[in-house]
C-alpha cells in the first residue's frame, strides 16, 4: 500500500506529490519535496512527508529523512510515528519502543500505538507491561483483534492457560477461521489436561489446513493416552513435510525415547545431528540418550 501524503497545505506541489505517489512514481514525487525543502529547510513537517514517501521504495532514506525531521523537533507526532512504525514493522522494537512512547505520552488512546507497545513488551517477555497496553485498548475497543490476540498471547507466555483460553476464545469468535488460534485452542484445552477439547480444536485447525502445531498437538495426546501407535502414525506424516524442521526431529525423538524405541530414537537423532549441527535442543537430547543406556553401556 502506497504512503499517500495527509497534509493541510493544498499548494499545487503537494498536490503533485500525492499524485506522483499514486501513481507509484516515487522518485519524480521525492525530487517535487526536495524542491520545497530546498527554500524551507527547517520544516520538520517536509522531512516527514519525504520520509512517508520515502518508505515506498528506500526504507533506510525514510529513516534518514525522518531523523532530519527529528533534529529539528523530536517531539513532532507525523515524525515520530512514521520512524517508529517502520522501525516496529522491522522489528527493530528497542528504537521502536522509544519512538512510540514519545506519541503514546500525547495520545494515550491511540489504539494502534497501543497495540503496537503491546506488541513490543510480549516479544521480550515484559508480560506485565504487554498487558497494560493490550488492557488500556481492550477497555477503548473491546472487540478489538489485535489486542484481544495480544492478550490472549501473552497470557500463554506467562503459563496462564485458564486465562489465555478465555482470550484465544474471544478472539475465535472474532476470527473464526484463524489456523492458528484454533491450534492454540487445542495447545490450552491439552494443557488443562481436557483432551477431548484438544483433540477438536487441533482437529479444526487441520480441517483447514495443514499446520505442525496441530498435528504435534494430536500426537503428544495419543502420548498421554498411551496410544503409541496412533502417535507413531502422525509421527511419520509430519516427517514427510518436516525434514527442515528441527523441532520435528526433537519431538519425535523424544517420543522414541518415552516409549522405549532407544534403536529408533538413536537412528533419528543422528540424523538430526548431521542436519542440524550445534542445535541446542538436538544437543540438549545427548543426556537423555545416556540416562536411557544401561548402566554397563554408560560406565564404558
């Protein structure tokens, strides 16, 4: 989607621009606002309008434009938004997060700022922070998805499966045909140890569309069931499509191991060991192998 300039000059030449934008020519549109900026240097609001043109074709020009802006007034919202958004949708959240916050002071009710602090604070485990922000929206707009999902999210980090239940359920009735939702669903119900629950919502995700979580998910309750062989059976679909996949690999080794197949679980893992070099959790499975060998084997 093109940066069309919102702009209250109706000059002729931000006329122009808009159009230039529209019509995705964006150098001929950033040469018009070097024109401009040429007899206006100290315009912080011409350094914005470069910058939001700028992200159609140059993220890094957009950010050196926006900083321009910056120096001249760091507390200017066009500016500060539009660094602050690139930064966040580049994942670069620690100068996101500066940014955001400048604008959050002045506009406290800014959904998208707030979903966007949310956002942040999850990603780097601050869950009390992510749920003030998701909180604050959810109170502003109670429907809201992305803060409903932000909740529902960063209650599953905290380990609040009762609570997180509760949100992936709002936002299932908000979006239900969400894959991944559904899957996390059924991660809640198995975790509350309701696996008839599990099993219908890994198997509505599935309904739609092949999905790794799901499938792991049915697995790991023919586990708890003792059904090792409908396990093994799931098992060896998803080895079909996950062979890059070394979460695949440690959770069937695991299994093998679980179940007494060491024969089976040793083949495997050194697979994974040759596609996988250095992996930790590949690596992490090293002390399993030996507390599953019989003490003779291990003493040698």
């Amino acid at each position: 989607m093109e940066h069309l300039i919102k702009h209250s000059d109706g000059s002729r030449l931000i006329l122009e621009v808009n159009q230039l934008v529209a019509q995705r020519q964006y150098r001929r549109a950033l040469s018009v606002l070097e024109s401009i900026i040429d007899r206006d240097p100290e315009n912080p609001e011409l350094y914005a309008l470069l910058g939001d043109v700028s992200q159609n074709s140059d993220k890094n020009e957009a950010i050196a434009y926006y900083k321009r802006g910056l120096a001249i007034d760091p507390k200017n919202a066009h500016l500060n938004i539009g660094i602050g958004f690139l930064y966040f949708n580049g994942k670069h959240f620690i100068n996101a997060e500066k940014h955001l916050l400048n604008i959050w002071i002045e506009d406290p009710t800014n959904i998208r700022l707030l979903t966007a602090l949310g956002k942040i604070y999850k990603s780097w485990k601050q869950y009390q922070k992510a749920m003030k922000y998701y909180h604050i929206c959810e109170l502003l707009d109670p429907t809201n998805p992305f803060a409903i999902y932000g909740l529902a999210d960063t209650y599953r980090g905290m380990g609040r499966n009762d609570k997180a239940l509760e949100y992936w359920l709002k936002f299932h009735n908000l979006e239900p045909h969400n894959k991944v939702a559904i899957t996390r669903i059924g991660d809640c119900y198995a975790k509350l140890n309701d696996k008839e629950n599990a099993l219908l919502f890994y198997q509505k995700a599935l309904d739609i569309d092949y999905d790794f979580f799901a499938c792991l998910g049915v697995a790991k309750i023919h586990i708890l069931t003792k059904n090792t062989e409908e396990a093994e059976k799931i098992f060896k679909k998803i080895s079909i499509l996950e062979q890059k996949n070394s979460r695949y690999f440690f959770e069937h080794i695991c299994f093998y191991l679980e179940a007494g197949m060491n024969d089976k679980a040793f083949e495997l893992h050194r697979k994974a060991s040759s596609l996988f070099p250095g992996n930790v959790f590949i690596e992490s499975l090293n002390a399993k192998f030996i507390a599953s060998m019989p003490l003779t084997d291990a003493c040698l």
